[in-house]
C-alpha cells in the first residue's frame, strides 16, 4: 500500500514542463534528461544517479522508459510505455518489474552487535503481473496507479538467518484527486495467501499467515510543496544515517547532515496534509512455533483517524481481535483465551504547531532542556490534552467487560479522569480461578474489585472519578497518599477495613 502510495506521489511531483507532445528522439532525449534531473534533485546525487541511467526512446506512438540496474544474475530493468493524452495528461501502460532478480546487500545482522551489518542475498520472483497509471502533473484532473501481481516470492539469506514469503495476489488501487488547491490520496489494497516462514540461527522455526488481508486509506489535503521537500529530506537523511541507526540498535549520533535533514523532514510536515484515515482487516491468521505450538486469529481489524482542520489535533485508533485459539493447551487455560477483544483509545487537543516546536527543540544539536521543557508544559496550554479510550470490550472465559473513559490532563499534576466499567460472568469466573493454579494468583485482585462494585440487574458496574484530590470508586473514597486534601483515616481499625459488597 505504502509503496503505491509513494509511486504515484513520486510520478505527481514531476515538473510540469517535463511532458513532451511530440514522439521523436530529440523528445526522448529531453524527457530523459528532464527525468534524470528531478531524480537527482529529488534524492541527491548519490542515490537519484546511478551508475547505468535511466533510458528513454522514442518508438510508434510512446516512449518506452526503463531504469536498468544490475544485480545477481546480470543486467535488468524496470520498464514502462509510456503515452502522453490530450491536457497534458500521460498514460503508463505495459509497467514491469523484473519477473526475477537476485541481490546481494549489506544488511544488519539479527541478535548481532549494534551497527554489524552481513552480506544478505535476496531472491525476487513475480509470477504475473499487470499494472498501469494515468497521471496529471498539473493536478488539473485525477490520476490513478494500479498494481496487479501474482504469485510472488521473496527468499532471504544470511550466514544467521533464512526466511521465505509468499503471496498469491497483491493488488493495488491509489488514486490521487485535486481538491481546493491540494491532493486527495486514497487507495485499497488486497493480499490474497500471504505466508512467511524464518529462522534464525539456532532458534526455533517460525511461521505466520493470513488467508485475506484488505486495507483501506484516505490521506486529505496533501501539500504538493510540502511533499516534494518531505521526500527531499527523508532520501538526505537515509543517505547520512550511521549503521547503529539503519539497524534500529545501539545508541545513535546524528551527524550534522543528518539531524539538518531530520529537522527539514519535522519543518516540511507543517501543513503537510489535513487528515489521514485507514482501516486494515485481517482474515485467517495463523501463527506457529516449531515444537511450541500453534495459534490463529479468525478476524484482525486496526483502523486509524486524525485531522487537525483548526490545527488541533484529534485522533483515535480502533483495535478489534476475534476468535482467538491456542492449540494443546489444556481445558483450563483454553477456556480462558479472550474470544473478543476491542479497544478504540484516542487523543484529542493536541496543537500541531505546538507539537512541531517541541520536536525540532528536542533533535536540536545544543538542546536547552529548560525550552524543551517549557516547549512541553505549552501542549497543555490550550485547554488541556485529552486520552480516551471511547471503548474497551473484553470476553475472559465466562466473564464479560465493557468499559469507557477519559481523563484530561492540564498541567504537570493537574488531571480529571472517570471511567465507567460494567461486567457479567466475574463470580463465575472468580469460582474457575479458585480451581486453576494458573490464575490463583490473580484471585485477590478480581476479590478486590467485586468489592468496590454496584449491582445493577445481572451487571456489576464500577464508576471510577480520580484527581489530583483524589479517588472514588462508586462514591467510596480511596485514600492516595500525596493527593491533595487527602488525609488518612485514622478511625480505630480503619487501616485494615474494605468496602462491603455490594
């Protein structure tokens, strides 16, 4: 999905002069030449010129593109027909990836030294593959990307590790639609038998899975300038990285071309775009450890949604599990594995361009920790930032929890929080853990909680209020040592006294 979306970004940030009409030589040479350019500008002269250059030639009634690159086995090349329409739009027709290639890269070692990095062959197949574009580079009408492949593999290899990844179809749809002066992206994406199986070293084999995978995402009001400069600095950045970075280990110094490019990323992000959304479902996933067991997912389901129109940021998550099964476990335990489970946390009040101050005062080479720290109590200025979590839905063996809640944080000991929690099915489970030596130990918590809760019908509910005074559980206050106000109860046997049940 992400590689669709960059393809037709990459396209859409073409100069618009760049198209030429007329099919001949001369305009091949300029369109190649205007081509390589943007490359090099685009993403430096390190990695925008590579050593055999992109060729463009004049055949009938288009321009055949190709990007020639050497691997493994010898040469190879990404192709394209490429036609120009009527206003100045184009058409890609015939796009190819090679149906085979071979690498051989630096990459970092798995479990090795911070910064180590190993020769690591990789093994591309395609089996088929049909994919095409039309694209505007004015923006004066939409433009779309589609990708069809099958059947397609990639084996890598080290001196540690070996891993194998297979799927049937990938498809891809992205369109990218003008809209009050900016881009509207949006795309789906479907995976059809996706399996992978590695090992490293000596450790057991692993194996995940998932029959169907289906995404969908939405990115509204994307800056094209703002884009051009976000791709600038992050190609600068991976081009400076040190290897401790590039293998997510060890403690990292930026250079000075780096944290300049780390900072040029965090500046073009104002304004970057005004909303994202995206859901992702999951069908059918499987997941095995040779000589552990095994385990499946019947239905995954994580979404995203964040705008900022009023350059207040609200976002919120959605996170959804169903039919969850551990293979051999015993009747006890299989018993208990949550059937359900969904979680819709959010944050909402969060200022972008307070936001953006605080990161750029943090990567700063002399960082002032009295600014940063200022920089951080002012995200708080605005009204306070508020966590949510809009719904919490657990299934455990018998036992059922819904709950709600929210708390809003003003200053550094300044917060109101409630929640609201209901349950069916606690007693029933409480009896199990008496019975199970593997959740006895959980037993005086769960006894704790069916103390502090309210009957209501065959529910069990639980308002929560908490402050910086302090804590009530169903209006019974809970003593916090330091809250304001608190002071504790010194009745004759207070200190040992609990709630009464409900």
């Amino acid at each position: 999905m992400w590689c669709a979306r960059l393809a037709l970004c990459l396209a859409l940030l073409l100069p618009v002069g760049a198209a030429a009409q007329t099919i001949d030589q001369e305009a091949a040479r300029t369109l190649q030449q205007n081509l390589q350019s943007w490359f090099v500008d685009l993403l430096g002269p390190e990695l925008g010129a590579p050593e055999q250059k992109l060729r463009v030639t004049a055949e009938d009634d288009h321009f055949r593109v190709a990007l020639p690159f050497t691997d493994a086995t010898g040469d190879n090349e990404v192709s394209a027909d490429v036609r120009p329409l009527d206003g100045g739009r184009w058409s890609v027709d015939a796009l190819r990836l090679p149906a085979a290639s071979h690498f051989t890269l630096q990459m970092p070692e798995p479990g090795g030294p911070a910064g180590s990095e190993v020769p690591t062959r990789l093994s591309l197949s395609i089996g088929t593959q049909h994919s095409h574009a039309r694209f505007d580079p004015a923006l004066a009408s939409p433009s779309r990307l589609d990708i069809d492949l099958g059947n397609v593999g990639l084996v890598t290899d080290s001196a540690s590790q070996h891993q194998e990844q297979r799927i049937d179809r990938y498809i891809v749809r992205t369109t990218l639609e003008p809209h009050d002066g900016r881009m509207d992206l949006t795309d789906e994406t479907t995976i059809t038998g996706w399996r992978s199986a590695s090992r490293v070293g000596d450790q057991p084999a692993v194996a995940f899975g998932a029959d169907h995978i289906q995404g969908r995402g939405r990115i509204d009001g994307i800056d094209r300038d703002r884009a051009a400069a976000l791709l600038s600095a992050a190609s600068g950045l991976l081009a400076t990285l040190p290897p401790a970075a590039a293998a997510q280990r060890g403690d990292v110094t930026l250079s000075a071309p780096a944290r300049a490019a780390l900072r040029a990323m965090i500046e073009s992000l104002r304004g970057f775009m005004t909303g994202v959304q995206g859901e992702q479902t999951i069908d059918g996933v499987h997941v095995a450890i040779a000589g552990q067991g095994e385990a499946t997912v019947r239905h995954m389901r994580f979404g995203i949604d964040g705008a900022a129109p009023d350059g207040v940021l609200h976002a919120a998550l959605d996170i959804g599990l169903d039919g969850i099964a551990v293979q051999n476990l015993p009747p006890q335990a299989a018993g208990l594995v949550p059937r359900h489970l969904a979680l819709h946390p959010t944050v909402a009040g969060v200022s972008v361009a307070d936001l953006t101050t605080l990161a750029l005062e943090a990567t700063d080479q002399d960082v002032d920790h009295a600014r940063l720290q200022a920089d951080a109590a002012a995200l708080l200025a605005h009204g306070g930032v508020t966590f949510g979590l809009d719904r919490l839905d657990l299934d455990v063996g018998p036992a059922e929890l819904h709950g709600r809640g929210h708390i809003l944080v003003t200053g550094s000991n300044e917060y109101q929080a409630r929640a609201h929690i209901t349950a069916t099915g606690l007693d029933e489970l409480m009896k199990q853990a008496r019975d199970n030596p593997d959740l006895q130990r959980v037993l005086p918590f769960l006894a704790v909680a069916r103390g502090f809760a309210q009957p209501d019908g065959d529910h069990l509910v639980w308002d929560i209020v908490a402050g910086p005074a302090g804590l009530t559980v169903n209006g019974i206050e809970l003593g916090i040592p330091g809250a304001k106000g608190h002071q504790p109860d010194k009745r004759p046997g207070a200190e040992g006294r609990q709630p009464d049940k409900r």
